[in-house]
C-alpha cells in the first residue's frame, strides 16, 4: 500500500527560514494538498525561505512534481524562496529528467 505523503515543519526561524520535510509518495493523490500546504507555510507572515527537505520522499510523479512548481510559483508571489533540499533517488531523476534543478535551487 503506498505511503501518502506527510509534511511536518517548524515555525520560522529569526531570519525568516521554515524547514518542512516532506515523506512518503507525492503522486495523483497528494498532489494538490501539498501544494495547498506548502502554499500556506509560505503565506506566514514570518517565512522568507522556505527549504523543503525531499529525502524522506520515496516516489514522485508527474503531479507531485507539477505540485512541487506551483508551490514554488505560490511562495514566489510571496515574495518567499522556495528552494528544495536533499532530494531522494527518485526526486532527484524527476528534476533531473525534467531539467527544474535551477527553479528548485539545485
């Protein structure tokens, strides 16, 4: 049975920076509610920089990553960078492949 995925994080710190970790599998199903969460750790009035650490996620697909862009799109237009940190073997194909490690920070 696959793992959904979970996203955890800390309050911002001093200099504006969240820390979410993201595990499990981001496909069709979780797509748009990591998304829509990420979004709104990013609309916090204290987040500038918003690090999503991607090593605990064990499967992406075409809609997780497609979700990752838009969450990034939607802090962007907070004025919030979202950049991603220690992508899994799988996260790190799909960037790859897909040729988004610039828009990620990567």
């Amino acid at each position: 049975m696959p793992k959904e995925a979970t996203i955890l994080h800390e309050p911002a710190d001093p200099d504006g920076l969240v820390v979410a970790t993201l595990t499990g599998e981001l496909d069709l199903d979780r797509a748009d509610d990591v998304r829509d969460a990420l979004a709104r750790i990013a609309a916090d009035p204290g987040c500038r920089y918003l690090r999503v650490d991607v090593a605990g996620l064990d499967f992406i697909d075409s809609y997780g990553l497609g979700a990752l862009v838009s969450a990034r799109n939607s802090a962007a237009a907070e004025g919030v960078t979202l950049t991603l940190a220690e992508p899994s073997p799988p996260v790190r194909k799909a960037i790859d492949v897909t040729g988004l490690g610039h828009v990620f920070g990567l």
